[in-house]
C-alpha cells in the first residue's frame, strides 16, 4: 500500500512539477500542504586535494525548499564536495573552503528502505556539524557510502536515509542513489567520473510537520 | 568375545609399531586398506582407525605418486582441506572453514613459525623426505596450544629403517622452467643412525598480467636442508637431533608511480630439535624434548632511475620451547600422558618500534582409556599462562563405540584458542601513500598521544581507557559427531562438524586523522561459526585399484551479521534501477574465501606386470566471495553480489619403474587449464613434468 501511495505522490508531483515550471514562477511548490517527492541529479561536487593532502574548494549547497542547486549563503540546508556532506548547522568543522553555518539545520540517519521512512525520528537522534565533526560522518563505512578497493568505487550504502529538520523547521529525506554522473548501473570508480550526487528526496514543506510520506 | 579379539589385534599393532605396519605395507598382494599408525592425535602410537576423533593421514606413497613437490598441493587434494589465498595474496590451508591463521602446523611434533597476515605458506615445505602428514579437524589445543584452534596439521618426516646406506637421487624438470633436486641418503649403523635430504627447487614463475611492470610471480630459487640422526645407546634410551635449513630467494619488482621499482626478498629458516626418549620401566617412558627455530624474511628494494633504496623490511621471528612428556600405562589399554613446557617467543619487525617477545608456561594432561571393550575414551585438558594475556584452560573429551567390527561411532568436543599475535599487539604502520595508520592493541594508547601530540588526531572514535583492558584471545569449541563403516575393501566416514568460534580479532577505526584517513586498531570483534559434513569413501575394488572420494558442505557465518539480518537493518542495491530493498537471512551467503561444496576424486590404479602406476585426481571448488564486495549497498556477502566461479582442476600422472632402482614419472597438472586471472592469482595454468629417480 505505501508504495502505491508513494507512487501516486511521486506522479502527481511530477505532472504538477512539468505543469508550473513553464508559468516561470520561481517557485515550484504551488501548494504549501503537498509533500514533494523528487530525484535531484547529478550534482557536481568537486573537491580539491585528497589522497593524503588537505582537502579543499568551494562545497555545492542544496536548497530543499526551492529543490535545487544555490549559490546563496544562506538559503541552504545542505552541501557536497567530494564524499563529505556538509549542513548548514552547528559549528564549522575546520576544514578548508566550509559555508558559514547560519541556519539551524540538524540531520538524523535512519536505517531503513527510502519509503518506509515515514515520519522523522524524535529530536534527540539528530546532530549538527561540530568542530572536526561532521554529522554525517566521513569515511568508508561510516557515513553514507562504503569505498571499494578492489573496484575503486564509492557506493552509498544501502538503507541509510537522511532526515533533515531544515533551516526553515521543516523535515526532509534522502537517500543517496550514486556518487557517479549519470548514476549508471554497476558503476566502475576507474571509469565513470565521480563527485555526482543523485538522491532521492521527500520534503514535507509545513514547519514542524514531521509526516515524510 | 570378537570384540576382544578385534581390540587386541588393534593393540597388537600399536606394539609393534611402525616395522609391522611397514611390511604390511610393502605386501602389495593384499588388496586391503591399511590402517597406519597415528601419533599427532594423542601423542602416544595410535591406530589411524581407532581414534575417537577425525584424522586424515596421507602417507608418502600417495604423495609421491601424485607427483607433488610442496606440501600445499598435496594438502589441497583432502576432503575438506583448501590451500587458498587471502585478499591481500598471501596463500595458507583453510580447514573445515577455518582459515590458516587457526592451523596450528607442526613439523615432527614442533611447530613452524613465520606467518604473513596470518597465513603460513605451505609451499615452504619440500615433500621430498616426508613420511607422513596427520591431520586432525577440529579444535586440539587440550594437547598442542595456541593455534590450534581450527586443527592441527604434522608432518611426520623419514626415520631409516635399513642397515645398509641406502639413498635416492631424483631430478625434476617441468613448465614454467621449474626445475627440482632432491638428493636423500639414511643408513643404520649399529646404536646409530642418521638421514640427510637435500633440495633445490626453482622456477621462472609466470605472469598472468603480461601488461603489467612485475609478474604474478616473480622468479625464485630455494633450498631445504635436513639431517636427522638417532642414537640408541641401550634399549631403554635413544637420543634424537634434527635440523633443518630452509633458504629462499625472489625477485622483486613493480610499478610505482612510473617508476620502476627492483629488488629481492630474502626467507632463512632454521629448525632444530633435540630429543631424548627415556623408557624407564614397561610402563613409563619420559621424553625430553628441546625445540630452537628461527624464521628471518628481508626485502630491499631499490628505485631503478637513482638506485635509492624505496623500501626495506624484515621479518624475525624466534621460538625456543623445552618440553618434557611422560606416557603411563596402567593396563595394556590405558594410558596416561602429562607434559610441560616452556615457550619464549621473540618477533623483531620493521613496523615494531623494538624486537618484542612472549612468554608462556603450560601443563596437559591426558587419559586414554577402554571403559568397556568397545568403548575408548580420550579425555584431555591443557592449560597456558601467558605474559600478555589472559592464561587459557583447553579441555577436550573424544569417545569412541565400535558397534561392531565394522561400525563404529565417534564425537568429540573440545575447546581451542588462538593467542593475539605480535602483529595484533605492536603493530606500528602508517601507509605512505594514503595516509592511514594501524596500531596493534598494547601500544594504540601511546601511539594514540604521539599522534595526538602532532596534532594529527581529529577526534577519537572509541574510549581510549577501555583499551587498557587486555585483547582477549580468539576462541573455539568444536564438536565432531561421525560414523565410520570399515571392510577390508571399502572404508566410508560421515562427519559432521561445528566450530563456534569468538572474539576473532579484526581492526576497526579507533580515531580520525585530520588528514581525512582513520587510525585502526585491533579488537575483539566478531563471532562465527563454521559447520558442516564430511563424507570420504576409500574403495578397493580391484586389487590394484584404489579410489579415494570426499566432499564436504559447509556453512560458514557470521553470528553478528545474522544478528543485524534478524533485526532488518542489512539492505541491498538493485544495481541496475537502483532500488533498495531489505536482505533477507535466507540472502546471506556466509564468510568470504567459503565454498559450500568441495569434493575430490581420486583413483589410484597399480599394473604390478609392468611397474607401473596411473593416477588422476579431480578437485572441484564451489563459487566463493573473494572480497566484501560494498558496490551492492552492503559490507557483507549476499547472493546479489559477484562470485568466484567453482571450478574443477585435474591432475594427472604416471610412475613407471625400471630394474628396481630407476623411476620415470610424467604428469599434468590442471590438465584443463583452467584460469582466473583477475580472481586467483596462485592460479597457473595447465602444467607438464618429467622426473627421473635413481634409488642406490
């Protein structure tokens, strides 16, 4: 039953989505109540350094409320450069090039299928970036993705979903699909370029609604 | 009453030893299985078929007649028994399951040290003087110790048994240009006598990336010697000494950031053993045993463009054990058998900040007894006490019921264990290249505050005071339940075994670096379990032919894993649409480097007319998870992710002999060819050989 349901709302919002981006309104959510289910792809995250040296450059913020890429500092809730997931919560970590944190972002990881995810979990299973820590931990294994060694390939692990309280007091889900552009099937990291982010989303746009589904 | 007959011929044997056994042997007209004598399974004489616990015994005409050269390959031809290679290449014996890092591998009662990654290469040993290889499944540290814990490999090399000087000569030449020596004499002088092997065994190797800079395997060369001798200066007392030297060279090289990177690596080993055996009176013998090896692995390797040196490393590891062992006999029938013993262990290592070593006493204690006629118990304990960690206590009961002459039951229970290794505790290595570090568990807290000191350390990921407690030691206990049916033609084992086994060691991230990279140390970690059953057939169907069959099923898991499965919390990504879904216990296939089914066929046909001897023996393998493959969502190994494919190699050959000293072998090995190059590297291809042996 939920899939179908989540279907329907993934149809819906798609048609209406198709439907008010041709007004040029800006805004693609029309009606505040309507929970927006969406793909976002191939976000470039590029990173420099690595291998052993310090990491750096610019991190790519993401906006759930607009549903897209930003280059605003302030209307973001989360940003990527290479496999560090930053959110515009807490304290800088110290890394290089970091956003200035000004919302009150906080991130819980749920394990768990995307869509049996249906309510955020209670407050106290979310954190913010602190000093040296990020909230979604960074590493193989650890956070979002696993590396191979043997294939050179970052995967993001199966089942872990991020719920976000967004710096609007609102709630949103993700969960990672690939780390390569095109999110091709059987990536191969000796191949295909990474630093892409393609994620499934849900964003419940009424504050303090902790309803995903 | 047949019982007792049955017994004491059974005993009867046991008295007189090995000489009635080998003449036995040497009567090729009988077209019986023979039952040979056991001594790694209680450390007392012991009819192969009378033991209350599973043992396999391959005896020297089986390995000469396969036409073997290093122990590994004939190990890899028993039931059960596979010589596989690790992720990181290193090759060692896994044994119901249970991989090398848990066989305990004695060679005449002492053990070999000297492991990589845990794993001990048996392609070390020559099987040119070796007499017979017992084996025994299951954990057996009531008798023999740490390690242990899976099983206990012994190779029993040659005693001489003639007067006369008595020697062979053999030359074997074959593909990949691997040429093998061996040159062996022995003879019996009155009170004394003494045996001398010597071999040389090299090859080109072979490359299976011919693109690459390096081959698979780079050229080597080395060399075995051993020389035993024994004194009998009255009948009550006999005075052994053997060593033996072992010596080898390989060729390094390889591509390191386009530059080419050249050098050797160096393996000397030593072994010496003194022992004396004292009978003093028909009841009590006493042996005294001395036992002294040396393991030294060095590599240097140098940058081809400015001949600096790019790496250096070395590897040296000592063990001096003094051990004494009485045998009691009360009755005919029971025996009691004690020992104590000393072991100092030293381990001088590159990544080690100083040379390191253990020290550990321990005591056994063993009652081999006949409650009723057809009923033989084997009760046994151990205990070791350890200077770096917790002393451990090593029961181990196995029970024998001959329903009848032909039928028999036997189980047995034991606990085993594996002492934390220098590597496990002093570890000190940070990878140049990517940066991480691995700290072995005694010196992570200080390492931990040097690094932190430098300002490397980002945050810790663990209580660092937790690791003030000690690493506990790995542990097992096995369980072994079989029957046996045995004819004068037809012999067949059913076993089922299981292997509980906790606190396996593995690393995990202790701290972040703040170059991005983690700090791993070495912990308690894992619970698993290996279970299954073994089937082997012996046959005899002609007199001059003989057929060996053996298959084992296995399961090998992780009890956290299936734990995590219960509780829904492993998933799984369809790789092409990308959807996840829920892995299922049932989805779970098991350890890596795990095959369910393993089987292996052997014939054995004699034609006496023309001395000569045919064999071919098949080996099939089940697909097998190499590495925890994580590109389907997961870190653990489901029937979604890729396999190993099974595969079968076949071996053949065939030994003819000529007026009684000359013999001609030809064979093939993996006569189909088959290869994986991406999968498995020890992998070579069809290969053909040639021996000639000169016996005077």
């Amino acid at each position: 039953m939920k899939t179908t349901k989540l279907i329907t709302v993934i149809i819906s919002v798609t048609l209406f989505t198709a439907c008010s981006s041709d007004d040029d309104s800006g805004n693609i959510i029309e009606i505040p109540q309507q929970i927006v289910s969406d793909k976002a792809e191939n976000i470039a995250a590029p990173q420099t350094g690595g291998q052993g040296e310090p990491t750096g450059g610019e991190f790519t913020k993401f906006d759930f409320e607009s549903g897209s890429v930003t280059t605003s500092n302030t209307e973001w809730d989360i940003a990527f450069r290479g496999t560090t997931i930053a959110i515009n919560g807490g304290t800088a970590t110290g890394t290089n090039d970091e956003p200035e944190r000004n919302g009150n972002v906080s991130v819980a990881i749920v394990t768990g299928t995307f869509a049996e995810i249906a309510k955020a979990p209670a407050a106290t299973e979310f954190y913010q970036d602190q000093n040296q820590v990020f909230a979604i931990p960074t590493g193989s294994g650890n956070g979002w993705y696993n590396y191979n060694f043997m294939t050179n390939t970052v995967s993001p692990i199966a089942g872990k979903v991020f719920v976000f309280r967004t710096r609007n007091n609102t709630y949103a889900k993700i969960e990672i699909l690939s780390y390569y552009k095109d999110a091709p099937a059987n990536p191969d990291g000796n191949i295909d370029e990474a630093r892409f982010y393609t994620f499934n989303y849900s964003y419940n746009p009424n504050p303090e609604d902790t309803n995903l589904d | 009453m047949n019982y007792l007959i049955f017994i004491s011929i059974v005993f009867c044997s046991n008295l007189y030893g090995q000489q009635r056994i080998s003449t036995i042997k040497n009567d090729s007209l009988k077209a019986e299985l023979l039952d040979e004598v056991i001594i790694s399974a209680t450390r007392t004489k012991r009819q192969l078929s009378s033991l209350p616990l599973p043992v396999t015994l391959i005896p020297k005409k089986q390995i000469i007649q396969s036409g073997t050269l290093r122990l590994n390959e004939i190990m890899n031809e028993q039931t059960g028994i596979i010589s596989v290679s690790d992720e990181s290449g290193f090759e060692g014996i896994q044994m119901q399951g249970i991989s090398s890092d848990y066989i305990l591998i004695l060679l005449d009662g002492v053990p070999l040290v000297g492991r990589q990654s845990g794993n001990l290469d048996l392609s070390r040993i020559s099987v040119g003087n070796i007499k017979q290889i017992e084996v025994i499944k299951g954990p057996s540290s009531s008798l023999f110790g740490s390690e242990a814990l899976g099983g206990v490999i012994n190779i029993i090399t040659d005693t001489p048994d003639n007067s006369s000087l008595k020697g062979t000569i053999s030359h074997r030449h074959g593909s990949l240009n691997t040429q093998d020596s061996n040159l062996n004499f022995s003879q019996v002088i009155k009170k004394l006598n003494y045996s001398l092997f010597t071999n040389r065994l090299s090859s080109d190797g072979y490359d299976l990336f011919p693109n690459t800079t390096g081959q698979t395997v780079e050229p080597y060369e080395n060399y075995t010697l051993q020389a035993n001798t024994r004194f009998n200066p009255n009948e009550k007392l006999s005075i052994q000494s053997s060593g033996r030297y072992f010596h080898q060279d390989q060729e390094v090289s390889f591509d390191n950031s386009d530059q080419m990177i050249t050098g050797n690596n160096k393996i000397n080993e030593w072994n010496l053993q003194l022992k004396a055996d004292h009978k003093i009176s028909s009841k009590l013998t006493t042996q005294y045993e001395f036992y002294h090896t040396n393991y030294l692995a060095s590599e240097k390797t140098i940058t081809s463009t400015d001949n600096s040196i790019f790496s250096q490393n070395k590897f040296d590891q000592t063990l001096l054990r003094p051990e004494v062992r009485t045998n009691y006999s009360f009755s005919a029938k029971n025996t009691l058998t004690s020992g104590i013993g000393w072991n100092v262990e030293r381990l001088d290592r590159t990544t080690f900040d100083d040379p390191v070593s253990f020290d550990s006493q321990y005591a056994y204690l063993q009652y081999d007894f006949y409650p009723l006629d057809n009923v033989n118990i084997i009760a046994g304990a151990r205990f070791d006490r350890h200077s770096e960690y917790q002393s451990q206590f090593s029961p181990k009961i196995s029970v024998k019921y001959d329903i009848t002459h032909k039928i028999s039951i036997k189980t047995s229970t034991g606990f085993g264990f594996k002492a934390p290794d220098f590597r496990q505790l002093y570890f000190d290595f940070t990878n140049s290249v990517v940066g991480y570090t691995v700290l072995g568990y005694n010196v992570a807290i200080a390492k931990l505050k040097e690094l932190e000191d430098l300002g490397q350390i980002t945050n810790f990921e663990v209580d660092i005071n937790q690791l003030q407690n000690p690493l506990k030691p790995e542990s097992s206990i096995g369980f072994n339940l079989g029957v046996s049916y045995k004819t004068n033609k037809l012999s067949v084992d059913i076993n089922y075994f299981r292997n509980e086994i906790e606190n396996l060691i593995d690393t995990r991230v202790i701290a972040r670096k703040n170059n991005g990279q983690n700090v791993f140390s070495y912990t308690n970690l894992n619970d698993i379990f290996t279970s299954g059953i073994e089937f082997n057939i012996q046959y005899k169907p002609l007199q001059n032919l003989q057929i060996l069959a053996g298959y084992q099923l296995l399961y090998a898991k992780d009890r956290d894993v299936l734990k995590r499965l219960e509780n829904g919390e492993v998933f799984a990504r369809n790789s092409e649409t990308l959807q996840t879904f829920r892995i299922t216990k049932s989805e779970y296939f098991g350890l890596l480097n795990r095959s369910r089914h393993t089987l292996n066929i052997k014939a054995f046909y004699d034609i006496p007319s023309w001395n000569t001897n045919f064999n071919i023996r098949a080996n099939y393998r089940s697909k097998y998870g190499l590495f925890n493959n994580t590109d389907g969502g997961n870190d653990i190994l489901d029937i979604h992710d890729p396999f190993v494919k099974g595969y079968t190699l076949v071996n053949v050959s065939a030994t003819k002999k000529f007026y009684n000293k000359y013999s001609l072998q030809l064979g093939a090995n993996n006569m189909f060819d088959y290869k994986d190059a991406q999968n498995i590297s020890n992998l070579i291809g069809r290969q053909f050989y040639g021996r000639i042996e000169i016996t005077f």
